[in-house]
C-alpha cells in the first residue's frame, strides 16, 4: 500500500467516503428495486455489489484512519528531527568558536612566556649547565610512548 | 496492513563536529639537541605545556559535544 503515500490526503478521504456512499445507496436500492417494475430483476445484484462496496468502504475507513495516523506520526518527527538538527548545527558552531578562542588564548600564554624566559635567558641560566644524562631522560620523557596508527 | 505503508524516510543526519577538533594531535616537540640551556629547556617545557592544554581543552570540547548531541539525539521520540 506504499502507493497510498502519493495519493493527496483529500483525495484518499473522498475516494473512501465515495466506496461507502456508493455501497449503502446500492445496498438500500436493491432492497426496494424488487417493488419497483423493470428494474426489479437488478434487486438482488444491487445488493449484493452494494453489500460488496459497503464492506470495502468500511475496510477502507479503518485503514485510511491508520494511515492518517501515521502520516500525523511521520510529520511529527520529521519535525523534531530538524528541531535536533537545528539545535545540533548551533552547537557545533558555538563549541566550534569557543574552542578556537581557548587555542589562541593558550598560543597568547606560551608566546608570552617564551619571550619573558627568553628576556631573562642571562639570569636563569647564571652558569648552570644541564647533563647529558638529564638531556637524555627529558628527551625521552617528551618521545611519543606509543605507534601512532591513526593518522 | 496500511499502516505498514510509510516510505517516509525519517533519518536524523549525523551532527556534525567542529572542523578545530578533526586535526590529529600533534607530537611533543622534542629538545634541539644543540641547545643545551636551561632557558632552551624551559623552552621547550612551555611549548609542549601549551600543546597538552591545547589538546586538554580539545578533549574536554569533544566530551561536551559528545554529551550534548546525545542529549539531542534523546530528545527525538
């Protein structure tokens, strides 16, 4: 029933109450056709077709309910998922800024730190050397202490 | 029986990240070998100390986005 998806809801409505009309008028004319002359003779197929028609109808009636229901349900959440979407974008944008502004303030700090040891260089140092080994121990300390398979 | 019928296709995109929080981490910068000062370590101490809070704040950035997508997400019933 996926066609029913194509069908304007209006159209579907109509088409539904049109199958039930047709039933309960053909069911109540074979009824009383058999009293009336000449077309006595079509009493009984009238009623049959219109017992046929009315049963579809009401067949009809209560899947185009589901359906409607449905169709409520899929606006529903197509409307909550681009409210999420919606909330999800001005997140990333605001995180996205917020992050970029912490970086260059941490980037302000380092650079503005390197340049105050730079500009006591003669007073920190004041003859104090550092040992091979020390260099050696801080070299490893700063190398990667695992494969990096990620990149 | 009808109501198995929607071809709706109701899909919610996956939220996308910052693009700050894509770049792969760096490595620490290791000490020039041919500067052997205090100062060229202090140097090098403050440079790699500025690329851990980087990845920190980074880090912590993720766990927000992670938390408050999910949140999102959640919402949608």
């Amino acid at each position: 029933m996926w066609f029913l998806n194509f069908i304007p809801t209006e159209l579907l409505q109509l088409a539904i109450h049109g199958v039930v009309a047709l039933g309960v008028i053909l069911s109540l004319a074979g009824a009383f056709a058999s009293r009336i002359a000449f077309i006595g003779q079509y009493g009984i197929a009238a009623k049959v077709l219109g017992s046929v028609l009315l049963l579809l109808g009401v067949f009809f009636e209560g899947g185009y309910g589901v359906e409607m229901s449905y169709r409520l349900r899929t606006q529903q959440l197509q409307a909550e998922i681009a409210t999420a979407e919606k909330k999800s974008d001005d997140l990333q944008k605001a995180l996205s800024v917020k992050s970029k502004q912490k970086t260059i303030i941490i980037k302000e700090k380092v650079a503005e730190n390197a340049k105050d040891i730079e500009a006591n260089r003669i007073v920190i140092n004041n003859g104090c050397t550092i040992s091979d080994d020390a260099w050696m121990f801080y070299n490893r300390a700063v190398a990667p202490k695992v494969s990096d398979s990620t990149r | 029986m009808l109501g198995c019928s929607t071809t709706v296709p109701l899909r919610q995109k996956f939220p996308t990240a910052p693009d700050n929080l894509l770049i792969p981490a760096d490595n620490l910068t290791p000490p020039d070998t041919n500067k052997r000062s205090l100062t060229d370590m202090l140097e090098n101490v403050n440079e790699n100390y500025g690329k851990y809070y980087d990845l920190q704040q980074k880090y912590n950035t993720w766990i927000e986005w992670y938390n408050s997508n999910k949140k999102i997400s959640d919402g949608v019933k």
